[in-house]
C-alpha cells in the first residue's frame, strides 16, 4: 500500500517539495489509525476474557438483560442459577444462600417447583410459635402444634425451641399452613403422626418424622369448628388425602408402621422435594387403588430426593396419573425402586440410580397380564445414570408430551444432569439452620 500512495505522489504535478509533505502526512494518518486499531483489539479482547470469566462462573445460566431484575430473580430461581449463593438445586437456590433467611422465612413460599408450585402455604397469615411439646387430641392448648394446624386462617407456624413431640392421635393439618421447623430440631413421632385430608395450601419444611404409628379410634380435633370421631390412621409419616397444593420439602423420614408418605384419594398439585427417606420398607404409595378414578388427576413432582440407604420398596410405587421424577439419587433397594400399576404415566429423568448387589431393575409393574398389557404403559427413562447393573425396562410409546406445570413451563423446572445430582441431594433432610447462617 505504502508503495502504490509513493508512486502516486511521484507521477503527480506536485513540487518536490509539497510530494515530501503529503506523503509525511499520509505516514502520520496511517500511524494515527494503527494504534488507535490497536487500542481496540486490546481492550475487546480483554471484554472478552471477562465476560469469559463471568459465565465460566455460572455455566448453566445466560440472563444478561434480566440482571436486576424482578423477571430476572424468577428466571434465576427456576434456572438453577448457582452464581451467587453456591451449588445448590434450583428450589435452594430460592433462598438458601441468604444468612438473613430468619427475617423472611416467608421466602420460602416463593421457591416451590413443578407441581406443586402453586402452594404458598401460610405466607399471607401471620406467625404463629410454638412454644409447648405437648398434645390433647380433642382441647389443644394454645401455644401447642395441634392448636396451630387447626386454626381455619393462614398461618405460618415455627418453633420456639428444640422439640420431640408425641401426638396422642394424628394430627390434623386445615389448609393455608406452613409448618416450618428451621431454627429447630424438630421431631414428630413415636405415636400418630401427621395427616393433611380435605384441604388445600399447605408446605411442610424442614421436619424429622420417625417412628410414626396406627392412631387409634376415637374423637380427635380437626378444627377450631370440628371435632369428629376417627377410626383410626394407619401409620404413616404424612398422609394426604383428597387434597391439593402441598408441598413436602427438606424433611427426614425412617422406620415408621406403615408409609413413610402417602397421597391417594384424587390429590394433586404435589412436589416432593428435599427430603432424606431411609431404613423403610414401604416408603412412598401414590394412589388410592387401581379403581379410585379421581387419581387419574393426580399430578406429583418428585426431585432432589436422597432415597436410601435401607429402603426395599415404593420410591414411588404410583397407580393412576403422571408423576415426574428428576434428579434424585437411589442408594441401593430391596426390591424395586420405581413400581406402579393401573397405566400410570412415569417419566424418569437424570436420576441417579445405584443398585444393591442383589436388586438391579429400577422399575416394577404390578400386572398379571404382563408385557400386553403393561406394554402400553408410558414409563420413559431419560436421562438418567445407572450404576452397579442398574437398569430401567421403559415401556409405551417413549416419546409424547412433557410435564405441563400450569404457569410454569416445562423448561423451567427441567432436570439438570445427573452429574450434579450428588450435590443437588447432598442437604437432602432436615437443615440444620441458625438465625444470621446459612442453612
């Protein structure tokens, strides 16, 4: 280029003189544009390495032009992101990170996922506390957490202190509650445990619920305007019956009678998130019977769930509707680990499956008829890691539509791999938390 502008200047009409100028002028311009070029290379580059830099922090999300903002927070908390508060799963992320949680325990009734997601709990009542372990079935006393449950207006009910309470009958929980056990070593057990029946609107947090058995027949306290005669639970750590929008989160499960968490009776609206199952036999029933149509509704999320050690069976065993089970881990079973009957619809996705050395196959039908009839049935496994000869048998047309979540689209509560499933479940259980820490 320098050649062709000297060639110019040499075959014009210009003085020898003037040609001299012009083409010191041409040399200063072209010097002028070389560095300030260079300047931009430089500092686009280095844009470069920090941008890089940012999304290496926080692989999984991309979110520049919601940063800040109310859609932005939402996006975060349905994504997953993990770039500020740690690696958690996309529930904790909600909220987890914050030392200050104790100021607005509230928070919480925001963070739900999947099916469940609606559920806020008591989040528009005011605080109760509980301040006295014990229990009467019929006349509960104020400060009790019989006398809580049972009020027909939303409440959010947390503990004063550490507490091992004996319910002298199963507890009755009305709708719009949130029973929230952080800040405390809660335990419910060694007697009737829990039962949610006919309500909607309700959040269990952050419990241990261990021991649990039969309630015995008699009169026992539903509400504030109800007391009727019982026949008697069965033994389960939480029932739910014929109910809606509940949420069992962060919870610890083991060694009761009969289930350890039970939904039949056309429930639905569920998400089972967080929590610890352990040393039981029959863990989780979803369905009534295969005859019960109102369970055809039913619609359960189940994610970030540690499921073992010491379980044989049920983690679920389903019946009718769909059930959507994503990221959680399975430490070895005793029989099955997914079963079901009567054409429920199971998908299975990032799952983390580790088999006992004596029971390898994930999944269980309950069907006399075999393959021809249950062939039909759509049990789709993707996904998921199989460990130790673990193995899925899928069944049905293997494709079809997703999980539809109401208001929240599929993708946002989609699973994540399964390479993240041992951290997403490592605080499976009960928290242990603490005013001005981090749970």
């Amino acid at each position: 280029m320098v050649d062709t502008v000297l060639h110019c200047l040499s075959t014009s009409s210009f003085r020898p003189e003037q040609r001299k100028m012009g083409f010191q002028a041409f040399v200063t311009t072209v010097s002028a544009a070389f560095v300030t070029f260079t300047l931009w290379c430089v500092i686009a580059h280095e844009l470069m390495m920090v941008e890089g830099r940012r999304f290496e922090a926080s692989p999984k999300l991309l979110l520049p032009q919601m940063n800040g903002t109310k859609e932005g927070a939402n996006a975060r908390r349905k994504l997953g992101d993990s770039s500020s508060k740690g690696t958690f799963n996309q529930i904790d992320n909600c909220w987890r990170g914050d030392p200050n949680w104790a100021q607005d325990r509230k928070r919480l009734a925001d963070c739900a996922i999947g099916y469940g997601s609606n559920t806020v709990g008591g989040k528009n009542g005011e605080y109760y506390l509980v301040t006295d372990d014990g229990d009467d079935a019929v006349n509960p006393s104020p400060g009790t957490l019989r006398y809580g449950a049972m009020q027909l207006t939303p409440l959010w009910i947390i503990f004063e202190r550490d507490m091992n309470i004996h319910l002298q009958n199963e507890l009755i929980i009305m709708s719009d509650k949130t029973i929230d056990g952080r800040g405390a070593r809660v335990h419910i057990g060694n007697g009737p445990c829990l039962t949610i029946q006919d309500v909607d609107n309700v959040i269990i947090h952050g419990l241990h619920i261990s021991n649990c058995q039969p309630g015995r027949p008699g009169d026992v306290r539903s509400s504030t305007a109800h007391v009727g005669y019982r026949q008697g639970s069965d033994g389960d750590g939480i029932s739910v019956f014929s109910s809606h929008n509940v949420w069992i989160d962060h919870n610890t499960f083991s060694s009761s009678q009969d289930g350890l968490l039970d939904v039949i009776r056309g429930s639905t609206g569920i998400t089972i998130s967080n929590n610890a199952f352990t040393d039981h036999d029959k863990v989780m029933l979803l369905g009534h019977d295969d005859n019960f149509a109102a369970d055809a509704n039913m619609r359960i999320s189940i994610c970030f769930n540690r499921f073992g050690p010491g379980l044989v069976q049920r983690m679920p065993r389903c019946r009718l509707g769909y059930f959507h089970i994503f990221n959680n881990e399975y430490i070895e079973w005793g029989m099955y680990a997914i079963g079901g009957s009567a054409n429920p619809t199971i998908i299975s996705e990032h799952n983390r499956y580790q088999a006992s050395d004596s029971a390898k196959e994930v999944t269980k039908r309950d069907s006399d008829e075999g393959p021809n009839v249950w062939g039909g049935w759509k049990w789709e496994s993707n996904g998921d890691l199989f460990l130790n000869g673990a193995f899925f048998v899928e069944s049905g047309d293997g494709g079809g539509p997703r999980p539809i979540y109401g208001h929240q689209p599929y993708e946002e509560v989609a699973a994540s791999s399964y390479g993240y499933v041992l951290s997403m479940t490592s605080s499976a259980g009960a928290l242990s938390c603490s005013p001005s820490r981090r749970c």
